[in-house]
C-alpha cells in the first residue's frame, strides 16, 4: 500500500516494505504545493496538486498503485457510541446511521460513514462502545479524484490522527513503556497545530490548538506552550487522569520549544521521526529543505498495507 499524504505544505508518497522480519522505508518522495493549494483541509488548486503527485509519484520510484489516503481531522466528525452488547448488525447499522445524519444534517448520500466497533464499554455494564466516523462525501471525493487522475487506486481513507497513532506506534515499539502510560504529541504543519494524546496504544484525546507558530517566535512558543498544557488538563477525563509520561514532536518545531514544553510540563520532550526509527533501502532518504518527521504520516499510512 503506497501511503500518500496531501498536506498543506506538500504532497508525500511513502512505500514500506518486509526487509527480513524488520520493516524498512523501500520509497519515498516529497514535492512542495504554492501556498494556498489546500486551505482548510479543502482542496483548491486541484491541478497544482496532481501535478505534484505525479512527480513525487515518479521520483519516489514505487511501482505500487494501491493508495491509502487521510481526511484531516477537521474534516471529520468522530464520535463514541455506547450501545448494548447484544446489538445485532442490522441494528448497529441502523444506530450508526441515525446517529451520522444527526451529526451531520445532510443527505445520506453525501456522507461518508464507517464505525469500528472497539469493545466492552469501560462506562456501562452489558454494553459496547463503537467509534463512529462521518465525513461529507465531497471532502473524500476530492482526495479520491487527485490520485485516480494520476493512475492510483484509493483504496483505504483514513483519518490523519489515526494515521499517525499508527507511525508513532511502530517508531515506539522497542521503547520500555510503563502500563497506562500517557504519551503526548505536538504535530506541527504549515499552517497548523495538533495535540494528540495516546495511552497503550490507542488516541485517547485530540485537539487543534490555534497557534500556527507564523507569528513572532517567543510569543508564539509561549502560546503554544500554554494551548497544549490546556490540551493535556483536558484529556485527564479520558485518560483516566494518568501523568503525563513524555512529550514528541512531530514537524519543524521551533528549537526552544522542547525546552519550553519541558520546562512548563515537567517532562521529557523530543523529536520522533521514522528516519531514526526505521531502516531505509540503499539511496532513500528525506527530501531537501524537509523535517525528517515531516513523512510521519506518509508512514502511518503505508502501513495499512500490513494490515491483517
């Protein structure tokens, strides 16, 4: 599975590949956008960004046509369902599609809906609890019609925050975690910021913080310092309020900024990136003028090529 990324900034293809039993980045390319190429998870300069695609598809060298694709979290509404254990699959489906058209007050036909079902509810006897996933029909079109116009077959859409719990798993899995451990992440784009909240494995809290870091450094190191410790108090609920156990940064973080959140939070903080993590085919390498976590995505998605 090609893992292809259509971000603010630019577009990345990444292919994954078994070398032994260990995992190794086989592809990879990245090519700029113009600025203004997608505002607000939207897609406006529709042949800019195919063209880019194109180009990073060939540069990549991957011979792989079957794309996974991600919808920003913005672009997407998820929600937990509590329902009682016993529900049969006519009747879950007719819950899940009750509750996607209350969310999203449109048409049926278009919305975009997929659910999971996650397990016995931790909240209420006898019941499970199902995650819910609605998307407006056009947002996932868009991305659909960028990689078909390049030769591609879209096969899987994700959502970028699960995207990246996967990456940040697998850059993770040597690491000697303690049990409940709460990690955070702080994802830095072009254009924007996202906290992330993990816990064994699964996302527990997310949230876009307002600071963009495009204003004056320190001030917005320090807003963003703050946003994300405001983040963190609120992920306490879901968390069961765990300690925050360490921080990574994923994108081109400022320098001070490590210090700042460490300072402020009172916990390790550093960079992750699949380059450190994960070994790459003979002549791969990040692109110039790119953060080496910047493919983090690109990544998470390529692995659901090794979904079971």
């Amino acid at each position: 599975m090609l893992g292809v990324d259509i971000g603010n900034s630019g577009v990345r293809v990444m292919e994954l590949a078994l070398h032994g039993r260990q995992l190794q980045i086989a592809h990879y390319a990245h090519c700029r956008l113009p600025p203004g190429a997608i505002r607000d998870g939207s897609v406006v300069m529709r042949e800019e960004i195919a063209e880019s695609l194109h180009l990073a598809l060939r540069e990549s060298g991957s011979q792989l046509r079957h794309a996974a694709l991600a919808l920003p979290p913005s672009a997407v509404i998820k929600k937990i369902l509590t329902l009682p254990s016993l529900t049969g699959d006519d009747e879950l489906e007719l819950h899940i599609e009750n509750e996607a058209t209350a969310l999203l007050p449109v048409a049926r036909e278009e919305l975009g809906v997929d659910f999971a079902v996650i397990g016995p509810s931790p909240h209420q006897v006898d019941s499970i609890d199902v995650l819910l996933v609605a998307a407006r029909q056009e947002k996932i079109n868009e991305r659909i019609e960028l990689v078909t116009a390049i030769g591609l077959k879209p096969l899987i859409m994700d959502v970028e925050s699960n995207a990246l719990l996967a990456a940040v798993c697998l850059m993770l899995r040597s690491s000697e975690l303690p049990p409940n451990a709460l990690l955070g992440i702080v994802h830095i784009e072009a254009e924007q910021v996202y906290a992330y909240f993990i816990q064994d494995g699964s996302l527990v809290f997310e949230r876009q913080l307002s600071s963009s870091l495009t204003r004056k450094e320190a001030d917005a190191i320090e807003t963003l310092s703050q946003e994300f410790s405001r983040a963190y108090q609120l992920s306490q609920t879901a968390s069961g309020s765990a300690a925050l156990h360490h921080v990574y940064l994923l994108g081109a973080a400022p320098a001070h900024l490590q210090h700042v959140l460490s300072t402020r939070l009172s916990v390790g903080v550093s960079t992750l990136d699949p380059w450190q993590q994960l070994p790459a085919k003979s002549g791969v390498g990040v692109g110039e003028h790119e953060h080496p976590s910047a493919c983090a995505l690109a990544c998470g998605l390529a692995l659901r090529g090794f979904d079971a």
